[in-house]
C-alpha cells in the first residue's frame, strides 16, 4: 500500500484545511473547549454547514447526495475534521438509517427521507435494543401487527441514544411471532411525534443524559413506512451495523485525543518535571500511539483492499473492538494526567450546577469522559460479541 499523498491529495487537504478554518463557527469552539453539554442546535450548526458546501456524506454514492471523493480523500477528511476537533457529526440518519435507505428502500422513501437527512432537516435516532434484547437482538419483543395500510406497534425500547433530540426513529418490530427469530422481524421508520410514543431519560454515570428509555403503545405507522420487504427486515438490521461498527473506530478522534492527553501531560507536573517526562506515564502514551498507528492502517487497508466500494464486512467487528479499547484506554490517561483535579467531576455535571470549577479547563471533563466512555465497548454490539463474529464469520472456526 502505498502511503504518500498524491500532489492532487495534498491540494485536497489544504482545500479542507483551508475550508475548516474559515468556516468553523467560533461560539461552537468556544464551548467545546469549555466541556460545555452540547444541545441539538449546536450538534446541528456544523452539519448545515457541511451541507452548503455539499460535504456532508461523504461515504454516500454520489447519485444520492455524496461527494465522489476517492477513499484517500476520505481519510483526509477524517483526519482534518478530528485535527481540527470538528464536532462529531451524528451517525443516526448519515451512517446508518441513510444507507440503509439508499440500498433496500423504495424511491419513495429515498425521494422523502434522504435529501432531509442531509440537510439535518430530521434527527434520527436507532430504536433496536430492548431490556432482554441486546446481544441477544433478535430475541426482540416489539410487535407490529397489521391493521389495514398500517401497523400498530406496542413494546419497549431501550439505551435510545438522543432519542428525546429524534424527529423519527429506525424500529426493529416483530411482524410475524411463529417464524424462527431473525425471519419474523420488518424494519419500520416511524414518525417520533407519532401519538404513543414516551420519551423518558436515562442518567448515566457521568451525569449525562444521553440515552433514554421509548415506549410505544398502540403507534400507529403506515405500512408505506417500512424498509424492504415484511419480515426480511434482520437483513437491513445487519447491513446497518456492520456500517455502525466502522465508524466506531473513530482512528481520527483517537490521533487528536492522544495530542490532547501529551498537552496536559506536558502542563501537569510530577516532582519538578512534565508528567510527560516520566519513563511510565510516557510509555503508556507511545504503547498507545502504536496501537493506533496498528488500527489506522488495518482500518485504510480495509478501505483501499479488495472489497473498497462493497461496503464494510465482519472485519469492522476487528475495528471496532480495537478502536473502543484504544478510546477507553485514552480517557484512562487524562484521567491520570489529571490527578486529583479530576476529582470533584467523579459524579459528573448536574443540571443547573453553578460550583466555581477547580483546576484547569481541561480537567472538567475528564472523569465523566472516562465514565462515559465505558459505553465504548458495550454498544454498536459488546466486544465480546465482535470476537464471536471474528471467530464465525472472519476465522471461520
Ligand atoms: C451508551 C449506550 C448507547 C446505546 N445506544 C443505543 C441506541 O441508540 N440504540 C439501540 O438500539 N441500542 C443502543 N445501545 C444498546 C447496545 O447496543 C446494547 O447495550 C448492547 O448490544 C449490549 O446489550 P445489553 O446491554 O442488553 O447487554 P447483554 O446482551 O445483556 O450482555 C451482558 C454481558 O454479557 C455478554 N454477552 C452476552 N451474550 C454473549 C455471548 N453470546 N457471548 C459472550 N458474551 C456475551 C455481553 O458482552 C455483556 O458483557 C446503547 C448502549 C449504550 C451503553
């Protein structure tokens, strides 16, 4: 493989440098630097942004909206996005719900929903898990029975991310009780605002409220509503995660968080020298370069490999385990940068808190982040259930 940029690529990437310098709002700078809780609208501003330019889905076919860039121009975009610390554009309708509406939907479908996703006209969020229905998914117990065009959905779903934030939702219901489990399954995209359905917040232990807990009874949603054929709906679910899991690796994010771990090491001191000085906590940061540096290229190994273009296969279960541990293991570092200053943050930050902050500005976030990221190796499917599908479906053991 080769790795130097082309001089066309090097043009490419003062163009997005040049674009994100000049375009990046400053407020939303100003609060990310400040750990300030991000609200729909500042998640949205940077995405419309995107969307002008007609940068916004990048890994889309261009027919449908995407840019036509080559796979290294992607990468390109990735990287300068996280350099600059972009915000994270929500996955829910660009990475998820999009293709899987470009690939198994109608043109009815694709000529309503794709063009809203975007403009960031409609926020999605992903209606799949239910308590008892995890990894175990397809054990899941939402019905959606048939009542003339429509379907009447009743059940529970659970760890909704920003679902209290969704326009619509992608549903995975039962349409059919006495198939074998993955064969009874329809794949719904239903209106959030629909009468039935309750919204309620989960807190996690960072003091966020990220996740929420949705409730639907007696929804009713038009049979016109569906993605692909009734009870086929497993594929699409599958299609969607495999997409779920590459971008879960977040190689980008990783590179400019550990930038961001050497910054504090280099501020914080440990006797009279930079923690950064010290042989244990500096062999810990380069432990952590190399792996990335080992995921970075496995990751564009698999986009420039035989299958480019045919969409990510069970090998993003390798990306993802590796890329949740190297991202949990970075909040582990700042963390201990941080030493006691991290303290006071251990409960994280309560709505309408109004305590003075201790210590440095980088030091607010670092224990809800390191709270928050357990998540990392729990969703997009458990790492234990990643090595599973590397066993299956990679080894074939
Ligand atoms: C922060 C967060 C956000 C989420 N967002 C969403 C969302 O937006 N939409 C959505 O639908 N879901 C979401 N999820 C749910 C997520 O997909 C599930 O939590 C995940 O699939 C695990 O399921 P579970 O929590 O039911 O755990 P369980 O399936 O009960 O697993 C419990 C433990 O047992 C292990 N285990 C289970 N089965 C096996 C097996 N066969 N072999 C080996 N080990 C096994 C698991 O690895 C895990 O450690 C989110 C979860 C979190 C934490």
């Amino acid at each position: 493989m080769d790795m130097e940029f082309s001089p066309e690529d090097l043009a490419f990437q003062q163009e997005v440098r040049d674009f994100i310098a000049e375009n990046y709002p400053a407020e939303l700078r100003e609060k990310q630097d400040e750990g300030e809780e991000m609200s729909k609208e500042d998640f949205l501003v940077w995405h419309k942004i995107l969307h002008k330019k007609g940068w916004i889905a990048p890994a889309w076919p261009v027919e449908y909206g995407g840019t036509g860039w080559t796979p290294t121009q992607r990468f390109i975009w990735s990287e300068e996005s996280a350099r600059a610390d972009c915000i994270r554009l929500m996955p829910f309708g660009l990475a998820m719900v999009g293709p899987v509406i470009y690939t198994f939907g109608t043109p009815e479908q694709k000529a309503h929903f794709l063009p809203r996703i975007l403009s960031g006209e409609d926020w999605w969020c992903q209606g799949y898990s239910e308590p008892g229905s995890g990894s175990d998914l397809a054990s899941l117990r939402t019905t959606a029975v048939r009542d003339g065009d429509d379907y009447i959905v009743n059940g529970q779903k659970t760890w909704t991310t920003l679902a209290q934030h969704a326009d619509w939702g992608f549903f995975l219901v039962r349409t059919d009780k006495d198939a074998k489990q993955q064969e009874g399954i329809s794949f719904l995209l239903i209106d959030m605002k629909s009468p039935g359905i309750t919204v309620r917040p989960i807190i996690t232990l960072g003091g966020e409220h990220e996740v929420n807990e949705v409730w639907l009874e007696d929804v009713r949603v038009p049979v016109a509503n569906r993605v692909y054929e009734e009870n086929k709906g497993w594929t699409c679910a599958k299609f969607l995660l495999a997409h779920e899991r590459t971008g879960i690796a977040g190689v980008a994010a990783s590179k400019r968080g550990i930038e961001k771990v050497k910054a504090i090491a280099r501020t914080e001191v440990d006797g009279d020298k930079p923690l950064l000085a010290n042989a244990f906590f500096k062999r810990k940061v380069a432990e952590l370069e190399v792996d990335l540096a080992a995921l970075e290229l496995t990751e564009l190994r698999s986009l420039a490999g035989p299958n480019a273009g045919r969409g990510p296969g069970p090998e993003s279960s390798l990306l993802k385990i590796k890329g949740s541990e190297i991202q949990q293991r970075l909040t582990e570092l700042s963390l201990e940068a941080v030493g006691h200053y991290g303290a006071p943050y251990f409960r994280g930050f309560g709505e309408g808190d109004n305590e003075h902050p201790i210590g440095p500005d980088y030091a607010h976030r670092a224990a809800p982040t390191y709270f928050n990221m357990r998540k990392t190796t729990i969703y997009g499917g458990s790492n234990e259930i990643q090595r599973n599908i590397i066993a299956k479906m990679v080894l074939g053991l």
